[in-house]
C-alpha cells in the first residue's frame, strides 16, 4: 500500500467507524472532518502519481496544471488559463462517486466471478459478502448506493468544523458498504483505473485540438466538463459529442498503454482473477463503470443530449482498448489469447449490466429529502438506457461486434439500437468535423502514435493561421474575392484574440493584397499601415521592405509613379543584403513591381531590365508562375519597342514553364493567357488552338464551366477547335465544305470534290467544332442547324464519303419523325427513326429522338442506352444529356440531377435573354408546334433553358432537397412566368419546408393558369389542411370534385371532416368513396375509424371486418379490432386480436394496447413486459406518434406532470387533427377501462384542454 500512495487512510477510518458502532464505543466527533481530510490528500496523491506514470514529467509540467477542489458536485473538467495553460480539475466528488459504485459492485455475488472462457457459466468463482449498516447487528444485501448524485452546494471552506459535524457522512446515505480485505482491494484496483481513464479523457481534449477549436469558434476561453455542458443549438451539441467521442477513444488507448506494464495495480487481483484475461476483464469494467456514472450524473443535471450515450460511449472505451491491445507489443498483453479476450468482453458486459442496475435502483429514492419521493419513481432518477436482459449481451457481441447475419442471435434491433447513435458521429466526424479540427490537433515531435510517447511542441495555431492565407491567395487568384475577404477576416479576428502581432500582420498584408486586386485602394492602405507598424515594432527588416513594396503599389495605381519607385528602390536595398527564402522572393517581387512602374511611367528600358533581375531570381528560387508573371509583363515594354521576336520567345518560355506548375489554376490561366496572345498577335492559330484545347481539358477535369476572366468553357473550346480546324481566310475551309455539301451540284461532283478536300480538312475536328458551336447558338433553329451538320460530318468521318452522301438526304426523313413527336404520335416517330438507324443514319440527334421516344413509352432501360450511345458520337449534345436526366427522374435521381446540371453547364455561356421565345423551333415544325397546348412544352425534342430548370427542381423535389428546388424552379419561372407546373413544383417544395403561404399563393397562380387541371386543386387542399386552414380546403375539393370526382378526392375530404369532428360528414363522403372502386383506395378502413370516434363501436367492428374481409388482414386494422373490444370490455378477445396484429408487425402502439388488456385482466408482469417492448419499438416511429406514445408510457408509469408537458406539443406542433381526434378517444376508452384510476381522468382533462388551444387557432384562422 505504502509503494502504492503513502496517505491511503480514509477506508480505514471507515473501517474503524463501522467496528466503532459494532462494539458501541464512544462516537468520535471529528469523524468526518477526519474522512474529508484524507480523502482529499489522498486524491491530490492519486492524481500526482496517476500523472507520474502515464507520460514523461516534461508534458505534464510544460503542458497540464492539476487542481482538485472540495465541491460534493461530481464533476471533472479541463480549461486553458490566462497563461495559455491546460487546467485539469476534479471534485471530490468524483473520488467518492468511484468509490461509492465499485465497493458495491465488489461486495455483490454476481460481480467479477463468472468465468465465461469455460463452459460452465453458471458456475460461480466467488460467493460474495455482505454489507453492514452503520448500526450494530444490521445486515444489507449490497444493492444501495450511498453517494447523493443530487447536484451539491460547494463545501463552507470559511468554516470547515461547522460543515462535518453530521453523525453520517455528508453527501452520503446511511448505508456504507463494507466486505472482505481482497474484494475492498479489488475496488480499489477499479477507483485507479477509473481515475486515470478520467485525467486521460481530460486531456484528450488538448491533445485532439478541441480547446483551441472551441475558442476559434466561440472566441471566448473555452472550458469542457464531463457532467453539465449546455448548448443552445442543436449542431454544437453534436460536435460536443464528436469531441466527446474522440476523447473517450483517446483515453481507452491511454489507459491500455499504461497498464501494460507489469506491477502498475496498487494490489493483486483475486486469487482466481490472477491471469492476463482478467486483468483486461477488470479494465474493461473499470472503463465501462465510469462511463455509467458520467452518464448518471448527465441524467441528474439534464444534460445528456449532449453526450454520447451509454451504449455508444462503453462500446467505443471497449472496442478501442481491444484495438489498442492487438496493437500493442507488450509481453503483458501478447500473452492473452482470443478466448480470453472474448471471456473478458463478455463477462465485462454482465459486470456492466450489474452496475447499470445498482445505478438505478429504487433505493436510490431513501432519503433524497422533500419533495423526492412521491410514491413513485421520479423522472430525475430513469433507467440508464444500456442492457435490459442478460440475454441481449451475446446478441451485443454478435451482432454489432461480429455482424453476423447467419448466427441465431443476430438481431437487427439490437444493431440499431447500438450501432445508431455511433454511426452518425462518425459520419459527422468523417464528413466535417475531422477536417475542421486538423489544424489544432497537437503536433508530435515522433511517429509514434502512443499518448503516452507524445511530445509537446507550439500549439498549431500558428500553421492554421498559415493555411488560411494560404487558401485565401488561391482565391484571389480565381478572383473570388468574397470568399477570400471571409478567409482573412476570420484569421485576423482569431489572431487578434490571440493577440498574436505576427500573425495580426501577416492577415493584415494579405487583406491589403486582397484590396489591391479588387481595387479598394483606401483600404489597402489601412491595412498596409497596420502591417507596417506591427512589423517595425518587431524589427523585422524583411516583411517591412515587402509592405513598403506592396505600398508602392498602391502609389503606383495612384499615378504617384516616382514615389512608387523610390519605395521600390529602398525595398530592393533591404533585401540585396538578406539570403533567405523570404528575402529572395521579396526581392523578385520588388524586382517586378519596379518593372510595373517603369512602365506606367513609360521608361520601357528600365521596366525590362527590372523584370530580368526579377526573372533570373525567380528561376533560383523555382517560383514559375511568379516567373511566367515576369515575362508577361514584358510584353506592353517589347510591344512599345517593336520587339515581337522576344515577345515571341517570352511566351514560348511560358508555355514550357507551365507544366512545373504546381496549381491547377494557375495552368489554365497561362493556357488561356498565351494562347490568347498567339491568336491575336501572331495569328498563329495552330499554336493558340492547342494551348486554349489544353485550357478546355484542364476546365473539364477542375469541373469549372467559366473562368474568372469571364469566359466559359465552352468558348474556350469553341475557339480552340476553331483555330485547329477552321482556315482564317474567307472563304474558310468550313463554309466551302457547307457549300459543297448541301449544294447543287451532282452526286459524282459533290463526291469529288469532298475527296479533294479531305486532304485538306478534319472531318472528325471540324465535327467537334460545330457540336460546341451549337450551344452557342441563342436560337433553337440555328442549334438544330449545326447539331445536323455535326451530325452529317459524324458520317463522313465514319462511313466515307460516298456513303455518306447516300445517308444525308435521309435528314428530311428524320425532321418527319420530329414532327411527329411534336404531334404526340410518339409510336410513329419510333418507326420513323429505328428504320433510319437500320439504313445505317446512326447519328447522335436520331438516337436522341428515339431515347426520347422510349422514354415517352415508359422504356427507360432502353431510352438510357439510346441515349448514352447519342452521347458517344456527340459529347456536347445539351438535349441528350436533358433527356437522361428527365429518363433517370424516377430511377436513380441523383444521377438525373448530375445528367441536368451538366445540360445546363453546357449552355451556361449564354444569357437568359439570348433565347427567343420565337425561336423555340425550327421553321418546318412550326405548323405542327401551333397546335399544342403551353403546357406541353415539355414534350419538344429541343427543350428549352426553363425546361431544364424546371425538371432540375423536380429532381431536387424528389430528393427532398428542397432549398435546391425552389432556387431552380425560381431561375424556370423567371425565364417563363406562364407555366402552371412550374408554380405547382415551386409549391409543393414550399409547402415541405412549412412556407404554406408561399405555397398556397404558388398554387394560386397554377389554378389560374390552369383552371381545369383537377390535381392543383388537390394539391392546394393539401396545403390549407397542413397549413391548419383546413376550412378553405372544402372548397378547393369541391372543386377538385365538379371537375372529376373519384375515391381518393371523396377519401381526403372524409379524412379531413373527421379531424375536425364531424363525423356524420366524413361517414358520408367515406360512402361516396365507395362508389368508385379503385385498387388504391379502400374507404372501409376510415369508416370504420369514424364509427369508432363517433362511440358506435358494434357498427365499426363490422365495418372493419369487412375491411379485412375485402383486402385482407393488416396489423393496423388488426390492432384496431382489439382496441374496439377491449373499449366493449371483451379483453380475452382484444388480446387475441392485438397478438394476431404484432405477428403481422410488431408496432408501438400495438405493444401499448396489449398492455393495457394485460393490465385490465390483472396480468400486471406481463403488462410491464408489453410496455419495455413498446419502448424499445418507439424510435421507428414518425414523431407524433412518438411524443403520443411516451405520454402515454409516463401515465402508465404515474408521471402525470411529465406526460401533460408531451401534450402541449402534441397538439400544438408535431400532430395533425385526426392523430388529436383519435388520442382525445383513446382517453376516453382508457378512463373507460379504468374507472378506479386517478390518472386517466386526469390526463383526459389535460389533453382536452390543451386540445381546444389548438382548435381556439383553428377557429380564428377561419374567421
């Protein structure tokens, strides 16, 4: 023990305290004074020793401060201080609340002696003890915890003797559990581990980065404790449970790598507990233990929505020490084999389940004061949701652990149940937060990854600093200056809380750089200054010259061209003394920015010979954009002196330098930039095209469709293939080949003459050109135009020429099928195009009109491979891509989303207002498009832009994306504001995000536009009921009725009659439904419902049946036999009904009506039982019937006042009327069953009245 802590004495002042009132000796009145004493020593003792051996004393003593405090608040938590220091802090508390659980755990029977690596488990290894009250002669079996979880006043410190005079000890029960010298030494082995697991998950939250994080995100110093984090929005309380999460994970490692040394335990284990398998078994439940008392306390302070839960939080310290044993090399842990391994899992599961049960029993109510006990189990102490059954321990391990399906106890409950919560932080924490936490993680001086082998080095806070700026030149490069301007803003607010002067001067420099390129040149120039002043209070030589280069800049824009110079000059002084990389490239700079004032100043000499120094130390520091930046400010200096010869070679050498570079963005800029110059300067089409081809290719990879000069991609392409394929002089090459091609000459002729020309044209190059080409037309006509040419010179280069001139008068055959498709005869267009394809007039705009075809035919896997094949020949081909997308819709909606995205893109080029409405088709389709209707638009082969947008919100709609769906149905009904189907989309997308009035006026405009399309009027009903107006819905339906009545119309006007109660309304229109038979609706079911609501429980029976007679059975018309038999008094019937419906499908609302069949024929376990399955099942629930359902579960369990809270949410938020209409009935029925109870009355009362709020709304709304 001495080895152990030299002050370990307060067990043996307890110790002397029971045999003190045993023997009924003279109190000691100083007793808990004495016992507060020692045991605080003792935990000042344990924290310096637990500190001594799991690191080095340099981390402890550079990084961590230790402080205990007396406070009787279970508490455990780590700051930063004002000096930038780790400050860890634990309550005494937290000492006594480890104690309290694992003595009680150590004196039960069914603790830590089940022997699961053998196949007698029911043997046991140790017997157990007992536990004595502190009064002679008394005996207790060890199931009362005696620590107060209650949240505790801080201990009097000004009057010490004053607050211990108590014969018991404060913040305890009168219960103190006392059992034989080894299991006592067990517990104390368990305290240690507990502890250290404790200070190790403190300080994983300095290690992981969460500290510094926190204080960049709320800018406040941060503080994370272990018991009462509370947080206002929802999304900081799931990245508290990410931190949490990694912390527990860092701790479980931690705690494994300390205990793999021999000798670590303050005392031997058992005499059967000796081996490694139960050494590990012990730190397993050590682990676990701690968690369930966190978890505990969390539960007593309200605040465990912002932890993990228990099963997630003791099944990542579990996995993860396993983890971190199969890694380990330690002789201690190499020894224990995987059955072992697995006993020590399982027989950790069953102590844990022990202590789950301590943590929760009713004796946790003994002497808890006024007000604690009312007879019933008060909602401050509810079950720790972790293992109800022992079996559920082998279906833990098979089923979250392994995962495997094929074992009998596999069970997917218990897989949700425990893998749920886990699964999405590690999706949080994988999707976002481990990429906003790297830059403050602590860095490592050592490639290990052991906690205990860490080194400390500076916070790197420095180098998130570092790659924010970073991050914000590349966004002035693309000149996205917003998002830049965000980036520094954020770096220098967080340096100024720091209050870090080199990094408040870096951001500042880099604002002003920002301002520069925007050219906001008074607010450069503030931050210059700032810069400047920062950096010459540190004498720093270098950034001073490179800001007063920065300034020149500005003098420079400012026309100031001498003082421009001369503070370039004295930056170029400065730095020519200085050898270091940041001097070497100032000094370029300033090289360069010389150069640049020069020639503002027209000294076209002097400005080139500033760039070649620039240039010659650009080439020895490798900086080769900086060096291609040189040699293009060369050209105005070369241009003024009629040097184009070096003009020539300055852009040759930029060509060869591109490929060093490292960027992407810089790369397609010097693409751009050069093959620019070459085409405009040097008429050098061959050289321009290849590079702006190169620039079109890197655009497509980058995934970027305009550049920040303002040029799309499909200009880029556009020009370069003009270049390679398209002579300069007119007539061009491409307009003789047109001339030839669709001229008069004779067939023998036109095929000489295209065979004279092959040799001097690409067909292939010159079919890409006119495939881009194509989008830009503004026009529908002139696109068609150039799609067929392309097309046409697809065949040439494919089929020859002689061929092909037999195939291309085939094209008047082709615009037949258009127009066929434009008429609606899709069938005949089908024809028309697949006889096409069998003449061999394969070309990309047939096999679109034919997918288009099949997609009309409701032959999607076929229209997807027309289309795909349309794609092949013409990968610019925007309609093909529309068409997908629109074929796609149904099947797999996110690539029809990437399918319209891409259509669009390839058209972005052009502005809305460059599209006609007139030109929307061609000449010859004119006739047949007059007589369509407007909404059929829809149907056209061309579609138009809004088209696109339209169904682009359609998917978005379909992917619940509704944000996405409203911005492109906006962009659609801009374009075209006279489309009802825009409207309805636009609707319904704000109807799913709650904006009813924007949706009842999006469906207003639909009505108006089309007055006689019956499923608006639907639709809008639909909006009014959601809406709580469900008054104006009549009249949409009776509408909705005069133009084409059917079941469903009658069937949703009944279901909402009924949610307002009127039920002889809604049996009528349930009756109408009837006359019109339909698969899909069956009215049956909602009349038996109204007769239920309406107390006519005979005529619903039958009504019901008749239901399942017709359609057979379902587990809700099932379910709802039993209920109306149980409301008749018929419980043996009712319960033979509900099991049939749980055997169809097992549902909550089903479990809750068993056990109240259960409990009307007296079978009280068994209703019990039926009410735990009813709770396991409430999670799949929608959330109405959830809060109904846990209302109910509170009043079964007689908490009245916390189910009478559910119901004001009920009513008012999540519920809809009829979901009210059936709860107000089932209080009915329940006060019914019960007429003995206080508690249905009561709740019957409360549910109506706040019901009748709901309804006072609904009345107001109307008026």
């Amino acid at each position: 023990m001495d080895k152990w802590l030299p002050n370990f004495s307060r067990y043996d002042i307890v110790d002397a305290e029971i045999l003190r009132i045993i023997n009924d000796t003279s109190p000691n009145e100083h007793i808990m004074r004495d016992y507060l004493e020692h045991t605080s020593n003792n935990l000042r003792g344990l924290i310096d020793h637990l500190v001594g051996i799991s690191r080095p004393d340099t981390i402890s003593s550079h990084r961590f401060q230790y402080k205990q405090n007396d406070n009787l608040k279970l508490d455990a938590f780590i700051n930063l201080n004002k000096a930038g220091q780790c400050q860890i802090e634990l309550s005494l508390a937290t000492l006594f609340s480890l104690d309290d659980l694992f003595f009680r755990l150590c004196t039960n029977s069914d603790f830590f002696s089940t022997d699961f690596s053998t196949d007698n488990y029911s043997k046991k290894l140790w017997d157990g003890t007992q536990c004595m009250w502190l009064e002679k002669g008394g005996v207790l079996i060890p199931h009362t915890r005696y620590f107060d979880y209650r949240q505790q006043s801080r201990l009097d410190k000004v009057n010490r003797s004053n607050a211990y005079k108590s014969v018991y000890l404060s913040g305890f029960y009168h219960v103190v559990p006392f059992g034989d010298r080894a299991r006592m030494q067990l517990a104390a082995n368990m305290v240690y581990i507990g502890l250290l697991w404790i200070l190790l998950h403190e300080e994983g939250h300095y290690w992981e980065g969460h500290l510094h994080y926190l204080q960049s995100k709320f800018g406040i110093k941060p503080e994370i404790n272990e018991t009462n984090q509370q947080y206002t929005f929802e999304r900081d309380s799931a990245i508290h449970k990410v931190l949490e999460w990694q912390a527990d994970r860092h701790a479980a490692w931690g705690v494994m790598d300390v205990l793999q040394q021999e000798n670590v335990l303050p005392y031997p284990l058992p005499d059967y507990g000796q081996s490694y398998g139960w050494r590990l078994r012990l730190i397993l439940v050590s682990l676990g233990a701690t968690v369930l008392i966190l978890q505990k306390i969390q539960q007593t302070y309200g605040s465990q929505q912002n932890y993990p839960n228990a099963r997630t939080r003791i099944f990542t310290v579990l996995i993860q020490a396993l983890n971190r044993l199969n890694k380990s090399k330690s002789p201690v842990w190499r020894n224990i084999s995987q059955a072992d391994r697995m006993s020590a899992l399982v027989g950790s599961f069953n102590d844990l389940m022990v202590a789950s049960e301590i943590l929760v029993d009713p004796g946790d109510l003994i002497d808890l004061g006024d007000g604690f006990y009312d007879g019933r189990l008060n909602s401050r102490f509810k079950q720790l949701d972790f293992i109800d059954e022992p079996k559920e321990i082998i279906q833990i391990i098979t089923s979250v652990l392994f995962e495997d399906q094929n074992s009998p106890y596999f069970s997917p409950d218990i897989k949700d149940k425990w893998s749920r919560e886990t699964d999405e932080i590690l999706r949080f924490h994988d999707q976002e937060l481990h990429g906003m936490l790297k830059p403050f993680r602590v860095q490592t001086n050592t490639q290990s990854s052991d906690p205990g082998s860490e080194q400390p080095q500076e916070y790197s806070f420095f180098q998130f600093i570092k790659e924010q700026i970073n991050q914000a030149e590349i966004l002035i490069d693309k000149k996205e200056f917003t998002a830049a301007e965000k980036l520094l803003s954020e770096a220098l607010k967080l340096s100024e809380q720091e209050r870090s002067s080199p990094q408040i001067a870096s951001c500042s420099n880099q604002l002003a750089i920002l301002y520069l390129a925007m050219g906001e040149r008074e607010k450069a120039d503030i931050y210059l200054q700032k810069a400047r002043a920062i950096r010459s209070a540190q004498q720093d030589k270098i950034q001073v010259a490179l800001t007063e280069v920065n300034q020149a800049e500005i003098d420079r824009h400012n026309g100031s061209f001498a003082t421009a110079i001369s503070r370039n000059q004295n930056a170029i002084r400065t730095l020519l003394t200085m050898e270091t990389i940041d001097a070497r490239s100032g000094l370029a700079n300033a090289y360069n920015n010389l150069g640049l004032c020069y020639a503002a100043a027209k000294e076209w000499q002097l400005a080139i010979e500033a760039y070649e120094h620039a240039l010659s130390i650009k080439e020895e520091i490798q900086d080769w954009n900086g060096k291609a930046i040189s040699y293009n400010n060369m050209y105005q200096p070369l241009q003024q002196l009629r040097r184009y010869e070096q003009i020539r070679h300055n852009c040759e050498q930029i060509e060869a330098l591109i490929p060093k570079m490292e960027q992407d963005q810089h790369r397609l800029d010097w693409f751009i930039e050069i093959g620019t110059t070459y085409l405009n300067l040097f008429k050098d089409r061959i050289a321009a095209g290849r590079l702006l081809e190169k620039g079109a290719e890197l655009m497509d990879q980058m995934g970027i469709w305009k550049h920040s000069s303002g040029i799309s991609r499909q200009q880029v392409k556009l020009s370069a293939l003009s270049c390679l394929y398209v002579r300069e002089e007119e007539p061009s090459n491409f307009s003789q080949l047109l001339d030839v091609l669709y001229g008069n000459e004779r067939p023998e002729e036109k095929r000489r003459l295209l065979e004279r020309m092959q040799e001097q044209v690409d067909f292939t190059g010159l079919q890409q050109f006119t495939a881009v080409l194509a989008n830009e037309m503004p026009g529908i006509e002139g696109k068609q135009n150039y799609l067929t040419i392309s097309d046409h010179l697809h065949l040439l280069a494919n089929v020859g020429i002689e061929r092909a001139l037999d195939l291309i008068p085939l094209n008047a055959k082709f615009q037949t099928g258009v127009d066929k498709i434009y008429e609606g005869d899709h069938r005949q267009a089908v024809t028309i195009f697949e006889s096409l394809l069998e003449e061999g007039y394969e070309t990309a705009l047939c096999l679109m009109g034919l997918g288009s075809c099949r997609y009309f035919d409701r032959d999607y896997k076929r229209a997807v491979a027309l289309l795909d094949e349309a794609l092949k020949i013409n990968p610019e081909l925007a309609e093909a891509y529309y068409w997908k997308g629109v074929t796609l819709y149904g099947q797999d909606p996110e690539l029809a989303a990437s399918c319209l995205e891409k259509a669009i893109n390839l058209r972005k080029s052009l502005e809305p207002e460059e599209i006609p409405e007139q030109e929307f088709v061609t000449e010859r389709t004119h006739g047949a498009f007059a007589r369509m209707k407007m909404e059929d638009r829809g149907m056209l082969l061309f579609p138009t832009v809004e088209e696109t947008y339209y169904w682009k919100g359609s998917i978005a709609l379909s992917l619940n994306e509704n944000e996405a769906a409203i911005a492109a149905l906006d962009y659609a009904i801009q374009l075209q504001p006279n489309r009802a189907r825009y409207y309805t989309a636009r609707g319904i997308a704000a109807s799913s995000l709650g904006q009813y009035q924007q949706a009842q006026q999006d469906l207003y405009l639909a009505t108006e536009q089309d007055t006689h399309n019956r499923d608006l009027y639907v639709w809008r009903a639909m909006v009014f009921i959601k809406a709580d107006q469900p008054h104006l819905a009549f009249e949409d339906y009776h509408w909705a009725i005069q133009l084409k009545a059917d079941a469903k119309i009658f069937l949703d006007r009944g279901q909402t009659l009924l949610g307002l109660g009127y039920y002889e309304d809604a049996l009528a229109d349930f009756q109408a439904s009837q006359d019109f038979p339909s698969e899909d609706v069956d009215p049956l079911y909602w009349q038996g419902i109204a007769y239920a609501l309406k107390n006519d429980y005979e005529e619903a029976l039958s009504v019901l049946e008749q239901h399942i007679r017709s359609r057979g059975e379902d587990y809700n018309s099932v379910m709802w036999l039993g209920i109306l038999h149980l409301a008749l008094g018929q419980a043996e019937a009712a319960l033979a009904h509900l099991q049939n419906s749980l055997r169809i499908k097992s549902y909550a609302p089903t479990h809750f009506w068993t056990a109240m069949a259960f409990q009307f024929m007296g079978k009280e376990q068994s209703a019990v039982e039926a009410l735990r399955l009813m709770e396991t099942q409430m999670a799949e629930e929608d959330p109405c019937m959830q809060s109904r359902l846990q209302a109910k579960l509170l009043l079964s369990r007689g908490a009245d006042f916390e189910a009478f809270q559910y119901f004001e949410l009920i009513t008012q938020e999540q519920c809809g009327l009829i979901a009210l209409q059936m709860e107000k009935w089932y209080f009915k029925v329940l006060c019914d069953l019960f007429p003995t109870s206080a508690i249905w009355p009561a709740a019957q009362e409360a549910f109506e009245q706040s019901m009748s709020r709901r309804m006072e709304r609904y009345q107001r709304s109307k008026q």
